[in-house]
C-alpha cells in the first residue's frame, strides 16, 4: 500500500527550483515574422552555458535559471546577429523578443565587454555548479560526486566518510531537491548517494538565507534534476572503472513531445573501497547498490506547468574492519534504502503573479546486522523514517519590490529499534579495556513517534540604484518529542561599487 500511495501521488504530477527564473524568447526578422535561429545563454556568474535553436515559431523557453545576468547571443545565416544583457531577479517567467536585421553588406566590426563577473543584486554568499561543471567534473568513489563537488566551494569541510560540515557547523546541512528540503544525514554511511548524473545544477549557499529556507542552516545544497526538452526519443550513459574493483554506470532513456516529456533512469554501482578505511589494508569494505528513477513533465498551457518524479535507490555495504576485527572473524552488513515520490504544480497568475504547490512522500529505512564473532560488540539496528512533506507560495512584483510568501507542513514517523551485546570488555594485544565493568552486557531499545512541523514566511528584496535589500520574517513550530516554536527575522543589504566592481 505505502508504494502504491506514492506511485498514487506521481500519477498527479516538480516546478522550477526556488530562487531560479525563466526566460521565454522570441525571434524575429525585420518584417516581424518569427525565424528559426542558433543561439546560446551565458553567464558567469551563475556558471551556465546552454546552445539552443528556436523553433519553427521563432520561441525557446529556458528554465531554471539561478538568478543573475546573462548574455545572450542570436544568429542565422543572411542575417545580422544580436547581443543582449538580461538579468534575471524573479521567479516568474520574463519574456524577450529580439528581432534580427538584414546583415549589413559592409564588413563590420563589434567589441563585446566582458560578461559580468559580480551580480550587484546578490546579497549574500552563494554558489552555482552549472550542468558544464557537472559533466566535466573529477571521478569519485561511488557516492561522493556530489560531496567532492561540494568540497571544492568556500566554507566547506568534508569530514572522514563524507560528512560535510559548511562553517564548521555539525550535522546542519540540508538538500532542497526541486523545491522539497531534505534535512537528514546524506553521507555515505548514513544514507543512498543522491544521482548527480540527473543534476542539471547546483546552488550553494552558506548565508543570507531567504526565509522560505528552514530547519537546518548550516548549509543549503539547492539541487535542481534534469530537464531535457529535446523532441523525440534520445538517451545517454555514463561507465566508470576504477582501482579496488570499482565499478559504476548511468543510462537514461527520454522522449519528448512539444508538451510532454517522459523519462527513466537508472544507476549501479560495487566497489570494494566505500567507506573511509580505518586501516591501510582496507578489510571488508565491498559495497554495490543502484537506483531506478522515472518522471513525467506536462506543460498544459504556456501558464500551467505539472511534474511527477518517483525514485527508488538501495545501498548495501560491509562495515570496515580494524586488524583485531578481522582476525576475530567479524563481519557487519549495513544497508540504506529508500522510496520517494514528489509532485508539484506552477501556475502564472499574471505577469507579475506565481504560484507553486508540491507535494512529497518518502520511506526510508536502514538496517545494521552483525555475526557473532564481532567485537567488542555487535550491534543490530532497524530503524525507519516515513515523511510528507506539503509546501505552497505565492510570489510577486510590485515596483521595485520583489515578495515572496508562503507555508510548509511536515508530518513524519520516527521508528529505531536498537540492540547490542557486548563480547569484549578487553581486547588484546596488551589486554586494553574498552567498557567499563558497570556497563550492561546487552540493551534494547525500540520506540516510535511522529513529528508535526508547520511553517510561515514572507520575504521581500527591494532594489534602488546601487543598493539592494533582503528582508524576511519566519516562524517555525515543531512537535516530536519536545514542543517549540520560534520566528526568524532575516536580513541582508548590498552595495555595489560599480566602477570597482565590488
């Protein structure tokens, strides 16, 4: 029942992430009639770079677009070629119509300035990982692409088996994949590696958080998947190989039509080196897993956008072993697995009026085992953590103000059912203790609970000349063991020295 529930909620139908715009073109020649012609996006600010052709109509819509300022450039033969500067400060979707003349019959010559390094408006610290980033970035082992990309921005460390920890912050990092925070611990010992192969860009934040941020602010990862809207039937695959037997591959199967756009994928992975080893000689450290994910992209109208997106991934690795360990005999399996579906729905009321509405559930889980020759001890764990996650905005424009506010409502199950025994109290060489007498042979615990939390905000950033502010207010309740509830003012100001370009 629980996974026909979520296929349920994929059969309804992820908008564009937050804080990302669209820009919808339209092409034309001196006559006004809409021409099919090359073009490409830049910016370098957002790390982003996408060639394109516009259709038969002359239009092309670019989504998910981080915002900042872009340059955009048009072409086709016969005619002059045209340059522009946009900047994209909202959510909501902005048109542009570029008209190209005849091409002059005298050779010209054009000087471009440089594309913008620093966009004035931004008010705190914040980085993107484009799509060019990500399918030229370094190997990793299996389950770290996206940590090791991570680990190469300001204000991270990367901890020993993959946990992050941006400021120096513990455990605070959270995931916002299309618009839905994941705030549990995505390491590869705690949890399945998310599939950066479906990655089409990253944002990275370690301050000034909008108030639609909360929960955990050590760090927010903004992911935004994969959205190819190339007509027709087209596929890609990814193979990896490496030392210590690993192993790795990708493979993704699309078709698209003018409004609709069906998708599957899926990965796999073994390598005998998965954790970080606590010895040189890397005993019993084989792990293998993959993953199968669809989504469903409907654009019913040129103002109504639904996506559907059901994924299911699994992990199974050994626990390294220390030298004691293993020539004790001891082995101990973990394994990670996970179900999560999300939909969500994007509406443009006006031209200066939007509104989202998602919808999530997942059910993860993950189990430790340990044979009997495992010491000092072996622990046995099976714990499981179901969420529904619900979220709706409404965002707009007016003036020089640009509003967004919303409401969030999470509604979870806690389960853990822990046990251990202890079958060392030393250990020798050099009879070394490890638990005191006082400590008990075995424990068991098993308990469950469920979490309430709700949420409000509303933010706004206003733009005047050279100075921009970021001002929101938020509150939280939440309810799991203990009650609380607490408001969350945010607040940032910029100030652009243009011609230090500061």
């Amino acid at each position: 029942m629980k996974a026909l529930a979520i296929l349920a909620l994929t059969l309804i139908a992820t908008a564009q992430q937050r804080n990302a715009g669209e820009l919808r073109i339209l092409l034309l020649d001196s006559t006004g009639a809409p021409i099919q012609a090359d073009a490409i996006l830049t910016s370098q600010t957002a790390d982003l770079r996408r060639h394109f052709t516009t259709g038969p109509d002359g239009r092309h819509i670019l989504r998910i677009l981080p915002f900042g300022i872009y340059n955009l450039q048009a072409s086709k033969p016969g005619l002059q070629p045209q340059e522009t500067t946009i900047h994209i400060t909202s959510e909501h979707p902005q048109d542009l119509t570029l008209t190209l003349p005849p091409a002059p019959i005298r050779p010209a010559v054009i000087i471009r300035d440089t594309a913008a390094l620093v966009d004035p408006t931004r008010t705190g610290a914040a980085q993107h990982i484009g799509r060019d980033t990500i399918d030229h970035r370094r190997s990793s082992t299996p389950g770290r692409d996206v940590l090791d990309l991570i680990n190469l921005e300001p204000g991270w460390l990367l901890e020993a088996n993959g946990i992050l920890h941006p400021r120096g912050s513990e455990y605070q990092v959270q995931y916002v994949i299309d618009g839905i925070p994941i705030t549990d611990n995505r390491s590869p010992a705690f949890a399945q590696s998310l599939g950066v192969e479906e990655f089409e860009s990253m944002n990275i934040r370690t301050g000034n958080y909008p108030a639609e941020y909360g929960r955990k602010l050590g760090g927010v990862i903004e992911v935004s998947t994969e959205r190819d809207r190339r007509q027709g039937l087209h596929g890609r695959a990814v193979l990896q190989a490496g030392s210590f037997h690993t192993r790795s591959g990708y493979a993704s199967l699309q078709y698209a039509t003018n409004r609709t756009t069906i998708g599957i994928s899926g990965e796999g992975m073994q390598t005998n080196r998965y954790l970080d080893a606590p010895v040189e000689e890397n005993y019993t450290n084989h792990a293998s897993g993959g993953g199968i994910a669809a989504r469903f992209d409907l654009d019913a109208t040129d103002n109504n956008r639904t996506r559907a997106y059901i994924v299911r991934r699994r992990t199974g690795y050994q626990v390294p072993n220390e030298l004691l360990q293993q020539q004790a005999g001891q082995r101990q399996d973990r394994t990670a697995e996970e179900t999560m579906g999300h939909i969500s729905h994007q509406h443009v009321f006006s031209p200066t009026l939007l509104g989202n509405l998602r919808l999530m559930a997942r059910d993860t889980r993950a189990g430790l085992w340990s044979n009997p020759l495992s010491t000092p001890i072996a622990p046995f764990q099976n714990r499981g953590f179901r969420e529904t996650y619900l979220n709706g905005s409404v965002s707009g424009t007016i003036g020089r103000h640009e509003w967004k506010t919303g409401a969030e409502a999470v509604f979870a199950r806690v389960e853990e059912d822990f046990t251990y025994r202890i079958t060392a109290y030393r250990l020798n060489p050099g009879n070394v203790r490890i638990f005191d007498r006082e400590v008990p042979p075995t424990f068991h615990f098993a308990a469950a609970n469920t979490n309430r939390e709700q949420a409000a905000f509303l933010q706004d950033r206003w733009r005047h000349g050279n100075w921009t502010l970021s001002a929101g207010l938020r509150y939280d309740r939440y309810n799991l063991i203990a009650e609380a509830d607490a408001w969350s003012p945010r607040l940032a100001i910029a100030y652009h020295v243009a011609p230090a370009g500061l």
